[in-house]
C-alpha cells in the first residue's frame, strides 16, 4: 500500500469516527430533550381563603370529599384569568357581579376561578388541590362534593349557594410559557375541562 493510500485510509477512519461521535451526541441530546418535554413539574399554587382573608399554600383537606351525583351542575365554570381585561368581563357574567380577586396582580400572576354555579345544598364544594406540568400541558386536579341527591325542598324555598374558589400561580412557576393547554379533572381522573391559554410575560 502505498503512502497516499495509507493516508486516505486513515483520513477515512477519522472522518467516520466523527461521524459517529456526531449521530452519538445528536441522540443523546434527542433522548434528553424528550426526558425534559415528558417531565412533569409540580406547580405551586396559592389559594385564597375567605376565613382568614389571605392566600395560602396550606395543604387542603380534602378527605371527605365525594361526588356522589350522577351529573355536574350546568353551570359549572373553570376560568383562567390572566389580565383586569377579563376580570371585568367574567364579573358582567350573571352571578359573578360582586366576583373581586383580592390583591391582583396581572404582571405576575395567573388566576383560577372555579365555580359549580348556583346550587340549592351548602353541601357543595369544588377546591383545586394539585397543579403539574408535562411540556405545554398543565393539569389541574379539582376537588369536588356533593350531596347524595339534589335538595328539591330547597329548590322550592329558593335558598341559593354559590360554591367557588379561587387559585393564583406565580408566572415563573411555569416550566415553559407561551400557549399551554389547561386540562382540569376531578378527584377521580376524570376530566372535567380542556382549555389554551397563552401565558405572557406582562399582561395590560
């Protein structure tokens, strides 16, 4: 063999060998970036109480919870709200009048508002109690119950309730931001909503 063979071989051998160091990193950051988009990050999450006034991130029990209806109410809701924009618009909804979220803050925070509308029982509650994030997709696991059937007695008497809570995320509790799809399920799995929402960094 001569010395330009020897040299083209070798030349060869090289450039394969870097070849496969490239095809061998290419995989690797193809394997992590799909490790990263299939993590899920639990998201903390701030929920309002009447009693105390305040938000808090005080665990919620949510042990004697139980949906025990066959149906939800028809005017259950499950509001995203990110600017004063749409605060105003849901509070021109029907029932939502007097709907204030205390300490607002659109720069920085993202809200929850969720309601199971009028009811006739104080038996109804719905609360959030777990928030995850797997890529662009954000789970909202709610709490609900009710009583063992529909109070027909109260209907008649007309005494009203109106279960509802309100949650609020940091922004820069998000994984990722821009467009997310908001899933909301019961304490069951069962999903209950599927909203987009984008997720901006200042809002007006």
């Amino acid at each position: 063999m001569s010395y330009a063979d020897a040299s083209g071989c070798e030349l060869m051998k090289k450039t394969h060998l870097v070849l496969l160091v490239v095809a061998a990193m290419t995989a690797l950051l193809s394997a992590y970036s799909l490790a990263a988009i299939n993590q899920v990050y639990k998201i903390n999450f701030e929920w309002y109480s009447r009693y105390f006034n305040r938000y808090s991130f005080e665990e919620r029990d949510v042990s004697r919870d139980r949906w025990q209806l066959q149906e939800y109410p028809g005017d259950m809701r499950l509001y995203i709200i990110g600017s004063s924009r749409e605060a105003e618009a849901l509070k021109n909804e029907k029932d939502y009048n007097e709907l204030e979220i205390p300490d607002a803050d659109y720069n920085k925070y993202i809200y929850l508002y969720c309601t199971l509308g009028k009811v006739t029982s104080p038996e109804y509650r719905i609360k959030v109690v777990d928030i995850a994030q797997r890529g662009s997709t954000v789970e909202v696991k709610i709490s609900l119950n009710s009583p063992l059937k529909a109070d027909e007695r109260k209907k008649e008497t007309g005494d009203t309730y109106l279960p509802d809570d309100l949650a609020r995320i940091a922004k820069t509790a998000f994984s990722t931001k821009g467009k997310l799809n908001f899933i909301f399920k019961n304490q069951d799995g069962n999903q209950l909503s599927d909203n987009s929402y984008d997720i901006k960094t200042v809002y007006r």
